[in-house]
C-alpha cells in the first residue's frame, strides 16, 4: 500500500539523535504526471568531509531512481536548502561510512 499524500516530512533514523553510520538508504518521491517535487530541507547536518562530500552525504536524482540525472551532492551543514525535480519524480539516496571518528550529526 502506498502512502499517497500531497505533501509529507521524512527523517534520517533516530533523528533528532546522531544517525548511525555505515547507512545507505533510499527515499523515491513518486508525482504525477504534470507535477514536480519540491524536497526542502528543515535541518540538515551531515558530517563535512570536503567540497566533494567522500563521506556522508546525500545525493538527489531528477526522477525516480539513481539511473537518472543528478541533480547534487550535499553534506556539512545546509541552510535553507530547497530541490527541485524538472518532472513528476525525485531520487534521495543517504549514504553514511563505517568509520571510527566520533561526530554528533543528525
């Protein structure tokens, strides 16, 4: 059964605590035809590890999976940071290392 609602909020596990590492997880937005998706996010922190994100980071397809074109890359912390998909569909992909260093992301 799908969840078919206009608008809706989703959250890294555990949030508002530290996420876990070694994470990968995948959120599809499905709109339709004639739509587009607007993804804002409320509070974003995400552990920084450079300009090109080696660590964790999120990554937002333009469509419904991550065969479609990428849209960017994000991690560190992000204000006010607003996507938007061309169609009817958006791609999240979050992906957190397994590493030893000690960081109180959410």
């Amino acid at each position: 059964m799908h969840d078919q609602k206009r608008e809706g909020q989703f959250l890294s596990p555990t949030y508002p605590g530290v996420y876990p590492k070694n994470l990968s997880c995948q959120y599809r937005f499905l709109g339709k035809k004639g739509q587009r998706v607007r993804l804002e996010f409320m509070d974003f922190d995400l552990f920084y590890g450079g300009p090109h994100c080696p660590f964790d980071y999120i990554k937002v397809y333009d469509g419904a999976s991550d065969q479609d074109p990428l849209i960017a890359t994000y991690c560190g912390q992000q204000r006010n940071l607003m996507v938007y998909s061309s169609g009817e569909n958006l791609f999240v992909q979050f992906n957190t290392l397994k590493r030893t260093a000690d960081s109180q992301n959410r």
